[in-house]
C-alpha cells in the first residue's frame, strides 16, 4: 500500500524517488505505540512509512526514501485507536540523516537534534515564534474580554507592542543564507503574519505565491479556509451561488503562473466542494476551469461528473427517505411521512452553534410572512445534541413551524440527504418530491414564487 501511494505521487507530480533517509529518535516517556513519517503533497497528507517505538526509552529508526525535499510531520501515535497525539515538524533532504531526543510529551519543547542542520536552524524559529505567539494570543484574548477604559489595560497593550517587536526580531534573525529550503518556509510565514486576517486587498495580496513549496505546506490551505469564512460572513445577502463562483476565481486566476500549485489548489477545491457538497461550485469549477489549457492534464485525475453523479444521488423529482426525528415534546415524529404538505414545502437544517443559521434566520421569517398564505409550510430540522439548547433556541421562530430534532446530527438525516453543512434547504412538493436542494436561500424563494 506505502508503495501504491508513493507510486500515485510521483505520476501526478512528476518528481522521482530521492537517497534513504535515516530518521532515528528517542521520545522518553512515550508508551509503546507507533510513530509515521507523513508527507504532504498539496491537497492530502499522505504516510510514507512507519515504526514501532520502543522500550523503555522509546526509541525508533527509519529507513525511508522521501519524495521530495520539504516539511514533512512526525505522527507520535497514541492509545489504541493509533489516533496522533503529538507530531513535529520535519524538514527532510534526500540523504541529510536526522537524529534528536525528545521529552514526551513536552514534545516541541523538549526536542534536541544532534544532526541535521537545516532542521536544528528551522526547530529553533519555530520553537522561538511558538513561544512568542502564544504570549500574544494570551495578551489579545485579555484585551478581548475586560473593558478598555480598565487602567491595567495601558499595561496590557505596552506588553503586547514589546513581544510584537521581538517577534518582528525573530524574523529578522532567521536569514541564514546556509539553510535556504528552511529560510523558504519561514518566509512564508513571515509573509502571513504581516499580513494578518484582513481579506479586503484581496486574498494573496503580499503573498509570493510563485513558490512551488506552497505545494508541501498545509498554511495555505488553512489561509483558504479563512478566507471562505471571511467571505460567509460578509456575505449578509446569502448569495452563496455568486459568492463561490468570486471565491474560485479569487483563489486559482492568481496561480495560473505557478502550474503545480495551481493544479493542487484546483483538486483541493474540488474536494472541499466535494466534502460540503456544493455541486453548484463543482459545476462551476468544470465550465470555466476543466477545459482550461492550465489544467488539462490527465495526470489531474479528477472527474467531476462522477463526483456531481454521487452528490445528486437524491436527485429532483425523487421522493424524500423517511426519517424517524424527534418533537419538541419528545414524541417521535415520521418526516415527511408525517407531516402536513402543500404544494411548497422547505425544510431548514440548521443548529444553534452556526453563526450563519443565527445571521439568517430574519430572511427565514421574513420568507415564511411573505408566502404563509399562499402554503408555504416550514420545517425546521436542528442537528445538535444539546436538546435543552435547541427548546430554547425554537423560542426565536415561528411557533406554527414543524420543529423537530435529530440526536444523530451529521449522522442521521443530514447524512442521508447528503447535507455536509447549514444553514441547509431542501423544498420539496406535496407528494413528498424533492424540487430543490440548495444552501442558498434566494435559490429557495425563485422557486417557491414559482410554486406559489
């Protein structure tokens, strides 16, 4: 299997097997459990090999070929279910050998490397920037939560200047021009800690993305993740359909000078969209970008209309699985079996802990006003366990709604019908037929209006 997926990484990237490297360590403290070399490849983590860690001093020894030169992450796995605890950052080159001891589980903290120079120079900053960060987020977290006008305020914020400008130093101290693979990545860094959380100048404003060893380093995708949330929450309209299609653009246009990253980035939204199931995007990203000259390559390996095949397994006009949901005075109630239809019907999965079902249920009133008398019926499907909460939460939406429950959360009905986020909808006829499946509610009013 190790050698399948190190085959399936170099076809699609075109790289070819470096030197052995030999990756020996002790973690003192550490039960016998496993340890696994895990590389990145742009859209997936993927193993490349594994040992057992021994007693009593919880030593290992690998012997491995590593694909590519770069960051990859030590897995310390823990307990039975082999599920990491703890990991450490690695930079591997084809025949630098590593070696360090470790004190579990202070694992970062503790790591002494007696080989390997880039990777002692690169431990270093991450240990020095870890530390100094974490005072920050303590120093903003405080400033977040006691007034301004608190006298020990001023105190709070001198503090915070003083560790922001060491941790500029810290930067700045990390430019051995020996170890250029390690003063790569920590310019990357670099370049996002000074550009922060602010999206408005757009996503990759002073960000080189030129760099192909974005490929092995999962801070983009993390930044991604970003700055689709950031683009959630402004987007106050729910125009989710546009929003996606602006996002895409936003994100692959840019790289189309960087083709292995563009092609990684591009399978990554892929299956995000997969994972959120988002067909729309999916369908997007095939019009304007398969056929594109950057990315038609057969070594892409990504067919979306197998992906949308699966997604729209419960497809229009298809009835609607019965599901046994719970009311809110913990009778069991068969949905939609039974429950009362007309000739639109919109059932709303959400869950109190989304800010998005938070900020969109004026829009889910103001829909139901609107159209109530012409027989529109709502069904509001809660995903949460906390069935205390959810009571409690009902209170702020109209009573003459179907309000039901599902324990399962993503596992239960959600899961059926394929829903993987919420605020979600699905309208569907008096026969019990789905028409729309859609998390974007001004999709859900064109169609109701023609209902209606």
């Amino acid at each position: 299997m190790k050698q399948l997926l190190l085959a399936f990484f170099f076809f699609c990237y075109g790289n070819t097997i470096g030197q052995i490297v030999r990756i020996s360590g002790a973690i003192n403290g550490l039960s016998p459990k496993y340890i696994v070399l895990v590389g990145y490849n742009g859209v997936e983590e993927f193993p490349i090999d594994s040992a057992y860690v021994q007693l009593p001093n919880g030593f290992f020894q690998l012997n491995t070929a590593i694909p590519y030169s770069g960051l990859y992450k030590l897995l310390i796995e823990k307990g039975q279910n082999r599920s990491p605890d703890k990991y450490i950052d690695l930079i591997l080159k084809p025949g630098d050998d590593i070696s360090f001891i470790t004190q579990y589980p202070h694992i970062t903290d503790s790591l002494t490397i007696t080989k390997g120079e880039e990777l002692q120079y690169f431990t270093r900053f991450t240990k020095q920037y870890n530390q100094v960060q974490y005072k920050i987020f303590l120093l903003e977290d405080v400033l977040r939560k006691y007034p301004s006008n608190d006298p020990f305020m001023s105190e709070i914020n001198k503090n915070l200047s003083r560790i922001q400008s060491e941790k500029k130093t810290i930067f700045q101290r990390y430019r051995d021009a020996r170890f250029p693979l390690a003063n790569r990545y920590i310019a990357m860094l670099r370049q996002w800690d000074a550009r922060g959380s602010d999206f408005s100048k757009g996503f990759y404003q002073g960000i080189d993305i030129s760099d192909t060893l974005w490929v092995h380093n999962v801070l983009l995708h993390q930044k991604i993740g970003q700055y689709y949330n950031y683009l959630m929450a402004e987007n106050a309209a729910q125009d989710f359909k546009n929003m996606n299609k602006s996002f895409i653009d936003q994100i692959l246009d840019p790289l189309k000078s960087n083709e292995l990253l563009w092609k990684n980035i591009f399978q990554y939204l892929v299956n995000a969209y997969k994972t959120m199931n988002y067909p729309d995007a999916l369908e997007y990203l095939k019009e304007k970008y398969l056929t594109d000259g950057v990315c038609a390559d057969p070594s892409q390996s990504i067919d979306i209309d197998q992906i949308l095949q699966s997604l729209n397994a419960l497809k229009e006009g298809s009835y609607l699985p019965n599901a046994v949901l719970k009311a809110p005075d913990g009778s069991d109630q068969i949905f939609p079996k039974d429950v009362p239809s007309s000739k639109a019907n919109l059932l709303i999965l959400w869950s109190s802990g989304c800010s998005h079902c938070r900020e969109s249920k004026p829009f889910w009133i103001d829909l139901y006003n609107r159209y109530k008398q012409n027989g529109l019926t709502i069904s509001a499907l809660h995903l949460e366990s906390d069935v205390g909460l959810w009571k409690e939460n009902i209170k702020t939406l109209p009573s003459d709604w179907i309000h039901l429950h599902d324990s399962k959360g993503w596992n239960g009905y959600a899961g059926v019908l394929k829903i993987f986020g919420t605020p979600a909808y699905v309208l569907y006829d008096t026969d019990k037929k789905l028409i729309l499946k859609t998390y974007d509610i001004k999709e859900v009013e064109e169609k109701i209006k023609k209902l209606l």
